[in-house]
C-alpha cells in the first residue's frame, strides 16, 4: 500500500478505499505528534545542558554521591597504619566540619560578590550582552559545581553523626576529604578571580566574540559546500501557501533543517521562512508559510513549530550576524561620552573586519532541496549592503567627529575591498564615499587636511579615492 505525499501527506491514491484514506491520516497524524513530542524533549535537553545549571549539576552530584558513600559504607577492613588518622576526641570532627563548612559558605558569597561587581562593571563598560556569556563560561559552573559540591559533602557529613563516642577510620578519612576538598576549593578561588578579571578585559571579550562568531560562519561554509544547500536570486511570495502563527514569543537563532526537510519530504510540501534569523518574534505572527495541495493539520503544524530554536537573547555561535552587532554595540557604547575609550573602538573595528572579510567570501545558501532540486525550505539571508549598514554606520554616527575612528572605518572599508565581489564592491565604495565626505565636512584645519590627505588613497585596496580632500569635498 503506497501513500500519496500530496496534500500535506494525508490523503492516498484516489483508487484506494475511503478506509484506507482515514488509516494513512491518523498514522501521519500519530508520527507527527511522536516527532513533535521527541523534539520538545530534545530541545528542553539541548536547553539544559547549555544553561549554567548542567555542568554544576552534574558536579555536584558527583560531591553528592562520595557524600553519600561516606555515611553509609561501613569499612572495617583499612590498612593498620590509617588508625593514627582517627579522631581521639569526639566533638573535634564535628567542630572542624562546621569549621570549614562556615569557611566555604563565606568563600562562596565573596567570590561571587566579587564576580558580580566586576562584571556589572564591564557590562556598563561594554555591553550588558556580554555579561550572561561570561557567566555561562564552563570554568565559571566547574567553580561554582567544586563550592556547592563541598558544601554538601560536608553537610551530609554533619547531618548523619559518626557510631559510638569517636569516629572510626572510614569516617575519620571522610573528614579528612572534606579538608581535601576545601582546600581544593582555596586553590579554585584563586585561579577563579584570575580567569574572571581576564575574561572582562576588552581584548578577551572581542576575542571570544570573534572566535564564537567565527564558528557561526565556519557553520555556514560546510553548509555551502553541501549540495543540499543552495543560493537562489530573488524572493518568493509568502502568500502563496499556508500561514503558519506562532505559538510562543521570543528569539529564533536557527532552525533544524534536518528536521524540518524530512518534514518536507514525508509529506511532499515546501516550508518557507518568512523572519530573518534573530529576529524577535510575537506571539500568534505569521512566521511560515507551508507550500502544499491542502492545508496541514494541527499536529504537522506543531512539528515545524517544534523545529524552532528559541534562545534567550542574542547567540553569537548561531547567527554570525549577533556577533557583529554585538561589536559594533560595545564599540559605539565606548565612544559615549562617559566613557569616551576610542581604543577599543578600533579594536572592535579591526574584529569586524575580519569576520567581514570572511562573510564576503561566502555567498551563504537560502534554500534546501531535495534529491530533485525541488525546494524542501527556503529561508532569508541578510545581504552585505544591509549588513555593512547595520554594523558601520553606528560607529560613523556616533564617531564620525573622531579623526581616528574615521581613518579606521576607511581602513576597514579599503581591507574588505581586495574581498568584495563587483556588486559588493559598489556598496564598500559608497560607504568609503561617506566617510570621506564626513572628514571633509568635520575636519577643515590645514594641519588636519594634510594628516588625512597623506592617508586616504594608501594601502592596498581596490577603490577609486581621491588623493585629496578638498577635491572630493567639493565633488561631494
């Protein structure tokens, strides 16, 4: 018996019975709601081991267990030699536990007091953005997994008292770990406060932007060398299909294609995309468009919807484009009056650079397809001329009185040119015009002319500039 894939995979050939017809709807319907089900599961997994709580939570479980054989296990048979490690008084376990148990809670709140200062600091330094990624770091949760695990260890230790008027040798060795672990936790704090006065300095946070941001695009060469993936010219029409709404706000990073494409195939229609990725979507918005002979049932619709990669905030590891808004915000917040740091403007201008380089080199695909060269999904891509906008034109806005921020825009432009395609020259070409025009309006004295002029067709580079300013000022 064959199914029919029209129709959103629901009906069946017209010479089947009509029985036949209800069979194959409820056995797609059940395979969709076991496909949608089996997604919440994994994303809620995927959601949890990228939140701060997994690697702590598997940490402390580990405290919790060793905690847990301590009090329980009763071994009689250690080595003669461990007995001069017993306790000869029966309250000094107990009192050295609390001891070091009230040690750890105190190292607990400074450490993380002192983290949190630092890192509101930064964040009013750089971008509030960058705060939650400093948080998350994996050495950050290992810190905080060791602290809370120790805590535990030592209370499950105080709450189950040792049998008779001393502890014996098992139980005297647990103390002694604890002690282990306390210390352990010492050497931590140490390498703790180092690493979280590192990371908030402004060439670790661009560089982890940039390294992030890298593997975004890294993402999207193997995708373009894939044949499955391909770049079509021109938009396709939204209104000719099915609207599918929202079901929950927030912000889409990605999709999975995988998912969504053996959607596609399994029930012969065309999935289109109609938000750009990172956008925030609304509540009950028309997000898809579903390309099919009839319109798909409730539980197809909540497949595709399930196939949705939510996030809090923006991801730099899945949308490169976050990445270099993120650098643009830290670097025109830097230029703000009350910081006024035109250095790590620069500095966030020579990262951009880069990545901007490397984006010009792809042509990043917007459709899926089938063995067939049908179209499964379609999605869009933001292109170099909104994208250069959205990243350099803050800066020149709210930098464009700073001589050097100027001549690192026009750097910058003249880099990405020796890049750029034909069309894409044109659009490095007009922002090059710009800023040219702005210097010439901004910067009039002699001594300035001069500074720029020796400046503005230097290096190498593949744009028509004028040698001098004052001639391209009056052209402008």
């Amino acid at each position: 018996m064959v199914l029919e894939n029209s129709g959103g995979g629901f009906g069946i050939f017209a010479k089947r019975p009509a029985g036949y017809r209800h069979g194959a709807a409820r056995i797609n319907q059940r395979s969709c709601s076991l496909f949608m089900n089996t997604s919440r599961v994994l994303e809620f997994i995927n959601g949890f081991r990228n939140s701060i709580a997994y690697l702590t939570s598997l940490i402390i479980a580990v405290y919790v267990i060793v905690g847990v054989a301590a009090v329980t296990l009763d071994v009689k048979k250690l080595p003669g030699v461990l007995d001069v490690l017993d306790f000869d008084q029966p309250d000094t376990a107990r009192t050295l536990l609390a001891t070091l148990m009230a040690g750890m809670i105190s190292l607990l709140v400074f450490s993380f007091s002192t983290v949190m200062s630092v890192l509101t600091q930064a964040g009013s330094n750089f971008s509030n953005k960058l705060v939650f990624g400093i948080m998350t770091e994996k050495r950050h949760q290992q810190v905080l997994g060791h602290y809370l695990g120790t805590i535990l260890y030592l209370l499950i230790l105080l709450l189950v008292p040792a049998v008779g008027d001393t502890p014996d040798t098992w139980r005297s060795l647990a103390v002694y770990l604890g002690s282990a672990m306390v210390i352990n936790s010492l050497a931590m704090f140490v390498f703790f406060i180092h690493g979280t006065s590192q990371s908030v300095q402004i060439n670790a946070i661009t560089q982890n932007l940039l390294v992030s941001t890298q593997l975004s695009l890294d993402r999207l060469r193997k995708r373009q060398a894939s044949d499955e993936y391909i770049h079509q010219t021109g938009e396709i029409d939204l209104r000719d299909g099915y609207p599918v709404h929202s079901r929950n706000s927030g912000y889409i990073q990605s999709v999975n294609f995988d998912a969504l494409a053996s959607l596609a195939r399994r029930h012969d229609i065309a999935i289109h995309i109609g938000f750009s990725f990172g956008d925030f979507v609304v509540k009950n918005f028309p997000i898809l468009t579903v390309e099919a002979d009839s319109a798909p049932g409730d539980a197809l619709i909540e497949a595709i919807l399930a196939c949705l990669q939510y996030v809090e905030g923006e991801s730099t590891r899945d949308h490169y484009v976050n990445g270099l808004t993120q650098l643009m915000e830290v670097a025109i917040k830097a230029l703000s009056p009350g910081i006024n740091d035109p250095g790590t403007a620069r500095l966030c201008i020579h990262q951009m650079t880069e990545l901007m380089a490397q984006r010009l080199t792809l042509t990043p695909c917007n459709r899926r397809v089938d063995d067939n060269g049908r179209c499964l999904i379609s999605w869009h891509e933001e292109g170099i001329e909104s994208l250069m906008f959205r990243i350099f034109d803050p800066i020149l806005h709210y930098g464009g009185e700073d001589l050097s921020i100027c001549l690192s825009l026009l750097k910058a432009l003249k880099t990405l040119s020796n890049f750029a395609t034909a069309a894409d020259q044109r659009v490095i070409q007009a922002h090059a015009d710009r800023v040219i025009a702005l210097m010439a309006e901004h910067f009039t004295a002699p001594l300035e002319i001069d500074f720029i002029e020796a400046r503005l067709a230097g290096g190498i580079h593949r744009l028509h500039l004028a040698s001098r300013l004052s001639s391209r000022s009056t052209s402008t």
